[in-house]
C-alpha cells in the first residue's frame, strides 16, 4: 500500500483562517449575528464523528473459486483474493487502522494465509480470525493485503462458506470531543472449492498490417476446470482503427470515442476438459484510419459478467447467431473461474499510417487596456486516428507563447504556464509568458483540440504575434513521429495586425528555445480550421476576436475622427475661397 502523507489537518486550519477573514471584512451586523452560533458551538462538538472524518469501503471479488484439494500430495495451488479499502477523500488519512477477518466461515473449506501490502503487517490468530494493522490510508482505492485462499483438507467439490472483514481507523487528529474512531462499511467474499476454467488460446496475428488489410480471427477457448461452464459470455473489445464486419444478432455492440464492445452470450454447457472454437472465424480488418490499436479478446461463464454501465447504449447485431463448437470433447453448474487471469488475450497493432496535425490561431484589434478571447489549437485531418491507450498520455500538446504586450487573463483548464524558454515555473498565480496545453489520450481523425485564452492588452503594438504549434506531448518531445506535414504544424495569434488585404506582419521572433526556433519557415495562420476537443471544450479557430475593451475608449476614437473630418472639410473650403 502506498504511503500518503495527508494535508487534511492543515486545510482545517486554512479553513477556520478564511472564515475569520470573511466575518472581519463584513462588519458588525455580520459578527453580530454570527453570536448565536458560537454560543451553540459546544452542542456540535459532541457529536459521535466530525464531519471530516471519511468512512472507507471495505472490498474485493465478490466470489473467489479454489483448486480442489489434491488427494496425492503435492504443492497445493492457491487462488489469491485482493481486500481493497477506498478513502473518498481528496486527502490521505492518517491514523492507525486495524482489519479483523473472521474466518468461521470457511473452517473446513479452506486455508486461508495473508500477502500484506507495504506498511501492513497481518497475524493469525489460529484458524478462526486474523488483523491487519496499519498507519496510513491513500485516497481512493488501494489493496491493504491478498487472501491466498487453498482448499482444506477433505473439502468436497463445491463446498462454500464465507470470510468476513471489518474495519476500524483511529485518527491521528483526534480530540477528546470528537469520535475517536472513523467508519468503516464491512465486507464479505465468498470461497467456494471447485469450478469452471475458461483459458482463451492467443491468436498468430500479423501485428504490422497495412490500411484495408483483413485478417481471420478463429476464436479458440478450452475449459480446464473441474466443472462444466453453463454458458459462455465472449467478449471482443477493439479501438477505433480496427472493425469486424460482422454483426451477430447475440451480440450487443457499445461504441464510444476510442472503443467498440462487442458481448456475445453464447448457450450451451462447455465441459471441462473439453476445447471449442468459433462455427465460423471472426474478420479482423486494420481500416484506413488504423495506427496503434488493440485487440482484446476474452471468455467468462454466462452469469458471472457484470452489466457494464454502458450496457442501456448497446445495440443488437442484425446477422446470424455466433456459434462455438467443441474441438475436443472430454469429462461432468455453475462456478467461479478457477484462474480468471487466462481468461483473456489481447493482440497490439502497428500499422504504417499517418495523420495530418493542423494547428490553427486568431488575430485581434484593440485598444491599450481592451481584453480579446483568443481561440486556438489544432485539427486531425487524418486520415489515422492517434491514440495513447495503453499509456494513457496525451498524444500531443498545444505550446502557446503570448503576443508581445499582452497578459493572459483566462487560461483553458489543464494548461501550465512555463517560462518564455519553456523551463518549469514555481509561480503558478501571476500570468505566465508561455503555456502548455496538453491534448487528450486520443484524438480521432476528424477531431482535435480547441482552446480559448482571455489576453489583455497592455500595449497596442502594431502586428505583435504569439505563436501556436502543436507538438510532442512534452518539452522534450518536440516532433509528430506520425505527420507526414509539419509545415502546417505551426500557427500565430495576432493583436492589432495590418489591414486592407496587405500582407500580414512576420510574427515576433521566439525565445530561444521556443517553439518553432530554428525552423526556417513562416508560421501561417489556418483560420477557419475546427475540430472537436476533449470534453468540455469547444471553438472554432479563425475569424476576427471579440474584444471586450472600454466603450469610452471606443467613443473618444469615434469623436477623433469626426473631428479629423469636419477639419478636413473646413481647411478644403477656405483654400477654395482663397482661389476665387
């Protein structure tokens, strides 16, 4: 288990700091009437818990199978079951924690020993119970200990029972006044001896295929549990680049952003010992959008899947039905997977494709003074989508440097300001000269990032430009191993450029370092460009920004060129009278 130093005690005392200030700053009525409440304090101190305080969730596999006792000796196989504790605090909690399991349950049925995590140290306490203690809890899900579950002695084929476990914390901040002790909700797994075994048979896939290569996919499992599966669940999971063109009307189909699942229930009793294979073999095709993709393909007893909460959006297949037929027949319920970790394959794929990042930015006019929106980022045009999925990093990053003379005054969520070399900056408050933006894990071909920056001018410089260029995810990671066109890479935000269809200014030249250096090339603005973002964003690159400056501003210009007109005019006449 991860150790987790929490900041709980001192976000309570900002806490009591920042409400202190606000009655301070909000004069006598507000004191006055805050009274009251101070009076009652003591009547909520004696509450059974603060409301600080977190109640953590006990957990782990709902049911757990074991190997059947082996009757000739030998090293017994253990099935391993992870308890898990989850802390919904943002913060870690601190204190001394102990866990009691009770194991009347499974007397008979099995033998249970302990894996404990790091900081956690487990004892038992004959054959009935055993504590796990500890003096940290990470925020959110952690594993404190393994169960390594055998089956006892003389336990018959499907004998069960149950192991308890519940939990208490002792907070390290505790008071007299406050419950000295945190909640925990209990859990209960259940161990029954003996069960199905799905193994799935890895597929010889050419991993490097080209656009529009199709491959046959004969899915092949085997069954070497001591007892029959009623019914099987296949389940094939592939990411965007890929297809299989078929459709089974047993089949339900969820497609999101990055991913298409297909479940397919199966009927039948699937023997042990016995080994099966699809009627007819599934067709693999790397599609012209295909770059890094995965395959994932797995098998599980009809009954013992979980509904996926994207099961509402599914829709049926309208083909025939997927069949699976026995290979080798063998020996004879329902039960847990003896050894769920074989139950699924996966195939990574690598195909030569490409795809067009576009990075795109804005210009604007005002005034000193005035604040424009800036819309920026970059466009997928394809043709492959690109995707991160088994890292889960961003594939790429917008590097934003600021036009000369203005401050950024709204920056999108997610991005860091960096220095103007691009180095790391300790000051995350004040505007910062430089900004990096990091785009999703995937960005499908059609897609993109689309940002907005709030940018106050301070100084109205004619044709100050800030560059935008879409790049590797880090500073690191300048280039696009994948894009065939950096030309286009690259883009410029312009404040108060040239007008009247004359050519637009030469952007600043960047910091050394920057983005673009040494590049050789005039960054082109791709105005007009869009593409859909991650989540929650949205924009569209090009056009004119709106400025949000000073309407006196504004109509003292308006004044100056009536001004300058009527003058004009005035001066023409007297040196027409002149003349005559």
């Amino acid at each position: 288990m991860t150790r987790f130093s929490p900041r709980t005690a001192p976000l309570r005392r900002a806490g009591g700091l920042a409400a202190t200030a606000l009655l301070l700053a909000a004069g006598p009525l507000t004191v006055a009437a805050a009274a009251p409440a101070r009076a009652a304090a003591p009547a909520r101190a004696a509450a059974p818990a603060r409301a600080a305080d977190p109640v953590f969730t006990l957990g782990g596999p709902a049911e757990t199978a074991l190997h059947p006792y082996a009757e000739g000796g030998g090293a017994p196989k253990r099935s391993t079951a992870g308890i898990t504790v989850t802390n919904p605090a943002d913060e870690g909690y601190e204190g001394e924690f102990t866990l009691t399991f009770d194991l009347t349950g499974v007397a008979g049925v099995a033998d249970v020993a302990f894996d404990p995590g790091p900081g956690v140290e487990c004892e038992t306490k004959g054959t009935r119970s055993a504590v796990c203690t500890g003096d940290t809890l990470a925020p959110g899900l952690s594993t404190v200990t393994g169960l390594l579950l055998g089956a006892a002695k003389g336990s018959e084929q499907g004998a069960a029972g149950t192991i308890r476990v519940t939990g208490e914390a002792r907070s390290a901040t505790s008071t007299p006044l406050a419950a000295p002790f945190a909640p925990f909700t209990p859990f209960t797994t259940r161990v029954t001896v003996g069960g199905p075994d799905l193994v799935m048979r890895k597929l010889p896939f050419d991993h490097e295929p080209t656009p529009g290569q199709k491959q046959q996919a004969p899915i092949t499992f085997a069954n070497r549990g001591s007892r029959d599966a009623d019914g099987v669940v296949l389940t094939l999971r592939y990411s965007r680049g890929l297809d299989i063109p078929q459709r089974y009307s047993n089949c339900a189909y969820t497609t999101d952003e990055t991913w298409t699942t297909a479940r397919c229930s199966v009927e039948g009793a699937f023997e042990a010992g016995a080994t099966y294979t699809l009627a007819a073999p599934l067709t693999l095709e790397a599609t012209t959008r295909a770059y890094r993709d995965l395959f994932v393909y797995g098998i599980q007893e009809a009954g013992t899947v979980p509904r996926a909460a994207s099961a509402a959006r599914s829709e049926r297949g309208s083909g025939t039905v997927l069949r699976a037929v026995p290979l080798t027949k063998a020996l004879a319920a329902r039960g847990v997977d003896l050894e769920p970790g074989d139950n699924e394959q996966e195939a990574e794929f690598r195909t030569a494709n490409t795809a067009d990042f576009m990075a795109y930015g804005d210009e604007a006019s005002g005034a000193a003074g005035a604040t424009v929106t800036a819309r920026l980022g970059f466009h997928n045009d394809g043709p492959a989508w690109i995707g991160r999925i088994r890292s889960g990093g961003s594939v790429a990053a917008v590097d934003f440097t600021v036009p000369q003379g203005a401050t950024v005054t709204s920056a999108p969520k997610g991005c860091r300001g960096v220095t103007a070399e691009g180095a790391y900056r300790e000051d995350r408050k004040t505007p910062a000269p430089r900004y990096l933006c990091p785009a999703p894990t995937a960005v499908r071909d059609g897609g993109g990032l689309d940002l907005s920056f709030g940018l106050r001018i301070d100084k109205a410089l004619i044709g100050a430009a800030g560059r935008v260029t879409v790049r590797g995810p880090g500073l690191q990671e300048a280039g696009l191993p994948f894009d065939p066109k950096p030309g286009n890479n690259t883009a410029r935000v312009v404040l108060n450029g040239q007008s009247g269809g004359g050519p637009s200014p030469s952007p600043a030249p960047p910091a050394e370092g920057g983005p673009g250096a040494g590049s050789g090339r005039t960054p082109s603005v791709a105005p007009g460009t869009s593409g859909t973002g991650a989540p929650g964003t949205t924009g569209r690159g090009g056009g004119s920004l709106a400025s949000t400056g000073s309407p006196a501003a504004m109509t003292a210009a308006v004044t100056a060129i009536a001004a300058l007109t009527t003058g004009l005019a005035l001066f023409a006449a007297a040196r027409r009278g002149r003349k005559a």
